[in-house]
C-alpha cells in the first residue's frame, strides 16, 4: 500500500511545501521572455512562488463557487500558469481536463459539453477558439481565465454572453482576498479526465485517480534508484511535448516530486535546439516525431564531413558499439571516441543530458542504437498509453540485450499476453506473441460516460491496449504489431501496416510515410513526404531548378525515393510482399488542419483513404495487373 501522507506531498507540487519552507529559491517553473522582439534567457519561479500560487489560484476558484469534483479545463501551450492551475484543482479536490493545444473548436465544443466543464485557463491565443460560433458548448462556461491579459474587446465578447472573463492577476487577486482551505481528495477521487485524441469518431475521456497518478511517481522513483543516474534536485527537464499528453505531465509530476526544475520551450518546436543550448537540460524526453530526425540531422552533418573524418566517425562507431556489446557502460566503452567525436552530438541536446527517454510509437533498433552510442548518456525506451497512466514498460539503461525492446513491466503492475488467433500470435509459442494486457495501480478506471467502451477494454480486470507484443526470454517485452491495422493482400499474406511504416520511416530521406495496401491488390503502395533539404541537394545535383511542390512530382525523384525504400527494406530483411511497388510524393507534412493526423500526430486512417483516393487509383493503375479500385 502506499502511504496516504503522500497524497498531501502530490497534491501540494511534489515536494513543494517542504521546499517552499526549506529551500524557497529553488527553481521549479522556468520559462523565457521575449525582450525587444528576441527570445530572451530562462528566468524562473521559485517553487515558494508556485506554492503561494497555487494557494491563491484555487481559492479563487473556490471563491467563483467550485465546488470539489467541478471540471475545470486547461487549453493552451506548456507554461507556468498551466501547472499552477493544474496543482490547484488537486489541492481542491477539482477535476483537471487539459485540451490539446492544437484542438480546434470541434474537439473543443466536444469535450467542453461532454465533460461537462464549468471553467477554462486558456492561452491568449486560444481565446478567438473558444469564442469560435463552432464552439456552441463555451456557453456553459461560468468563468474564462486567460494566462496573460484579455484585450478589452474579448472581454466584453466574454461578458456578453453570461461569462465571467479574468486575467491570471486579476484571477490571483482574487484569491488573495478570498482564501480558502485547501480540500486534499482521497486516493479513489478522480485526478483528471484526459481526452486522446483517437485516430476514428470523437475524443474519449480517460479516467485517472490521485492513486493512479502517485502510483506512477513512486514507482518512477523506484525503478531509477536501481541505477546511478537517478533524478536529483539539481535536475532539468526540458518540457516541450504537449501537457495534455499523459507522458509529459508525468515526467513533470515526477520532477516536482523529486524538487527538480522544469523549464518550457518557448513555442516553436523547428527552434528547439535553441531552447536546448539555453537551458541544458539533464533529462530528455523524446518521441518518435522528433528523435529519428535528430539522428538524421546528425547523419547529415557526418556526411558532410571531409573523407578521412568521415571514416573515423565510422571506425570510432563500430569501435564503441562493438565494446558496449561486450557489456562494458556507455561512459567506459571507449573514452577517445566520446571525447574525439560523440561529445559534439550530446552538446547538440545542450550538453548535459544524463537520460534520454523515449516514448510514443516505438524507435526503430537503428535509431536507438544510434543515440546509445553517440549521445554520451543513458537510452531508454518506455511502452504505454494514457490508460496506463504513462510508460508502463521502460528498458534498462546500459544494457544493450533490451535494444528494440521497451523493457520489462513497470512497479505497480503486471501484464499478460492474451491469444490472437486471426493474426496468428500465440503466447504459448516460441517466442510468446500476443495481445498485450496490462493490470495494476496505474491503470485508468474507465471511459468517461462510456461504459459499452471500457467493457470492451478491460475484461476479467484486464486492460487490453490493441498492441501485439513479444516477450524475450529475459522478461522484456518488444512492440511488434497492432491489432486493428492488419491487412490481407490479394494472395492471402498478412501485412502490419504501423509495423512497416516504422521500418521504413528510418530511411533518411523521408520525413513521414504512408503506406497503403488491401485485400483486393497484390502490392503495397504509399504516400510519402520527402526530407525537404534533402530533395533539394539531390534535384541541385540532378540540375533540376524547379519548386520544392513542383519536385514531388518528378518521375526521375519518385524512382530515387523508391530505390532508397527497396535498400531499407533489404536491410531489414522485409519480404518480397512487404516492399513498396509505387509511391506518390506530398509536398506538405500530413498535418491537423486537413484531418489526417490526430493532435498526438496518429494517422487518421480511413480520412488518408478518402484524401489521397485519387492518388491511390493512379497508382494502382500504373502496376501491371492491379486495375481494381479501391
């Protein structure tokens, strides 16, 4: 059982009332100002500030009559006031419902009356959405707390319509006039509803407790006491993945827990590196959207590296690999090559990264290896959804036997592999396959208002995730398929489709990939978007002087891409069935705006059909012998 003394620890930041006493300018909350139009330096509030704020933010809310188990909702980017207002629904006993930041007013209207919101902190920004004639339900909203300032005209807009509208002073004055006490919940309340932006019909809301989420903290902080590399207060984490994504507000949970920093980037993710060489963070966490291209950035600049260099990196690799492999640590493997070469990768992430974590869709084995090596610090790979109230799987740092793997089942819980006849995985084989089940102190009670779906998902106390999973005779469980996207070609052969997007997102020149197959052709075709720089050193060396659009279009360019497709597929050992036949060039990221992708940049499968049908029939056409449409 856990100590219930630490619910009052959780609900009050981590640590924050033992720090606020002893420590009081220890940083918690860092983020940057913008100073004569130029990004300035991190400044930060101190873990006394977040406290007292905290403090204030929910007698407010108290004062504008919230009462325990009132939906409060958080729309906006990461930032201090995200938190604060996150920290004070928990010191009250109110229900946290974050929103994508890149919801537009649909999803927003959705969530706001499906999970039946009373009031909202949102981003200045956001304003405009929740005002949209798109987002009817926003006329429920009893009061609209905005992070900053409202501009006089919104105000009035806010007003006009029954709602009460407030800057964040204005907010905190309140509640420095109105103090209230605060109302710890018990372990069994709900923490927060958090809605995943699912890849078909509308968003589902997620229920976790206080228990849930504490559950998750201790059990991080046990599994990194085993190694030397564990989280301290002098830590900092860069916090740039979305707050409404169970991964990051976990990660921060856990820094505040341990009284680390966390610091925010400050907006534009193609700048990130700037907010890396700023704050030099000692943790990062990544995600298959954003580690492979940073391994591809790095690539590149090797590439561009004189002859004789260019074979030393290689010697240094295979050099440091080969010693990593014998079991010796990341930091004794060979201390020429980090200090002749791996030492600028890891001052690319700024410096003094101890930990990289990876969450998301699986990396790639060749990804992964990659950073062990290069980056001069610890890789891990975790495994989990927002059901599982986080990673419910992370590997071992240093161990090169759980390369590709996600490691094994997390403190807290247990997990089985259940059958999947159709697909042909069987736990009782050699090795185990199987549906991956889950169980445990983390796992999310049920489905907001949904009880015919969370029947569906947890059966005889299980939660069944849709993954298939391999269990490797050291306890370690490896991601391999997905249950709902198999597909049967023409000649009866099964096809993974997430699988082979996986394998063949690694190949350098692709930025994302799309791949396309049925029961009535015989081959697979795809959808790609090409690495920008890339195509356009390539089209500078081919003589062909024409728009990066007008490229994508090039027959001579689509049969360099599918080249460099048919060698990766070669190296991974794909069979002859799983390569690629034909492929359309898009010029633009599958993105939000036409419905693609979901706001964690899932593809939305049946959307890319309808989408890109025409594209898809033109391809098929051009293969001898498929003239079927789809």
């Amino acid at each position: 059982m856990l100590d219930s003394s630490m619910y009052e620890v959780f609900v009050l930041c981590g640590q924050a009332r033992v720090l606020a006493k002893k420590k009081p300018q220890n940083g918690m909350l860092g983020w940057r100002k913008f100073v004569d139009g130029r990004i300035g330096p991190y400044v930060w509030k101190t873990y006394k500030e977040v406290f007292d704020e905290v403090l204030h933010i929910g007698s407010a809310l108290r004062a504008s009559d919230a009462e325990p188990g009132s939906r409060i909702g958080v729309y906006g980017s990461n930032c201090p006031q995200w938190i604060v207002t996150m920290e004070a629904c928990c010191a009250h006993s109110l229900v946290c419902v974050p929103f994508y930041d890149n919801f537009g007013p649909g999803a927003v209207d959705f969530i706001i009356n499906h999970g039946e919101i009373d009031y909202v902190f949102v981003q200045d920004t956001k304003v405009k959405q929740l005002l949209s004639p798109d987002c009817k339900s926003a006329k429920r909203l009893k009061a609209i707390v905005c992070f900053t300032s409202l501009p006089d005209e919104e105000k009035d807009k806010i007003t006009s319509i029954g709602i009460k509208a407030y800057s964040w002073e204005e907010f905190l004055h309140m509640g420095k006039e109105n103090p209230s006490n605060i109302l710890p919940p018990l372990a069994c309340n709900i923490c927060t509803i958090m809605y995943t932006s699912g890849t078909s019909g509308d968003p589902k809301g997620v229920i976790l407790t206080h228990e849930n989420i504490v559950a998750f903290i201790r059990g991080m902080d046990l599994f990194l006491d085993q190694f030397e590399e564990k989280m301290i207060v002098a830590d900092v984490y860069l916090s740039f993945l979305p707050l409404a994504h169970i991964l990051d507000r976990t990660i921060e949970e856990y820094f505040f827990y341990k009284g680390a920093s966390v610091g925010y980037y400050h907006g534009d993710i193609n700048a990130l590196r700037d907010d890396l060489m700023e704050l030099k963070p000692t943790l990062f966490v990544g995600c298959k959207a954003y580690l492979p291209s940073f391994v591809s950035g790095i690539k590149k600049a090797v590439e561009e590296l004189n002859p004789i260099w260019r074979r030393v990196f290689g010697w240094l690799y295979k050099y440091k690999l080969a010693w990593m492999n014998k079991g010796y640590k990341q930091s004794k493997a060979s201390l020429l090559a980090d200090l002749l070469a791996f030492k600028r990768v890891k001052a690319r992430l700024g410096g003094r990264v101890r930990l990289i974590i990876s969450g998301g869709a699986p990396l790639s084995s060749e990804v992964e290896e990659f950073l062990r090596v290069t980056c001069c610090t610890f890789v891990c790979q975790g495994y989990g959804l927002t059901e599982t109230c986080g990673s419910t799987t992370l590997s071992f740092p240093d161990k090169m036997c759980m390369l590709g793997t996600v490691g094994p089942i997390s403190v807290f819980n247990e997990l089985q592999l259940e059958e999947v006849p159709e697909m042909g995985y069987n736990p009782l084989g050699d090795p185990p396959r199987g549906e991956i089940c889950v169980r445990g102190k983390t796992i999310f009670t049920r489905y907001y208002k949904n009880p015919e779906l969370t029947r569906e998902a947890i059966r005889d106390g299980w939660f069944h995730t849709g993954d298939i999973g391999e269990l490797h005779p050291n306890g370690v469980l490896k991601i391999i398929d997905r249950k709902k996207n198999l597909i049967k070609l023409s000649q009866g052969e099964y096809i993974a489709l997430e699988h082979l997007e996986n394998v063949y997102g690694i190949t350098p020149i692709l930025e994302d990939i799309w791949v396309y197959g049925n029961s009535f052709k015989s081959a697979l075709v795809a959808v790609i978007v090409p690495n920008r720089k890339i195509i356009e050193k390539w089209a500078y060396s081919n003589g062909h002087m024409v728009p990066f659009s007008e490229l994508c279009s090039h027959d001579q360019l689509k049969k360099y891409v599918l080249s460099e497709l048919k060698l990766t597929a070669e190296r991974n050992k794909l069979k002859g069935f799983e390569h690629i036949k034909a492929i359309t060039l898009e010029p633009y990221p599958f993105d939000m705006e036409r419905d693609l992708v979901t706001a964690t940049m899932k593809k939305r499968r049946n959307n890319m059909i309808k989408y890109y049908q025409v594209e898809i029939e033109e391809l098929y056409r051009s293969l001898t012998g498929d003239k079927h449409k789809i």
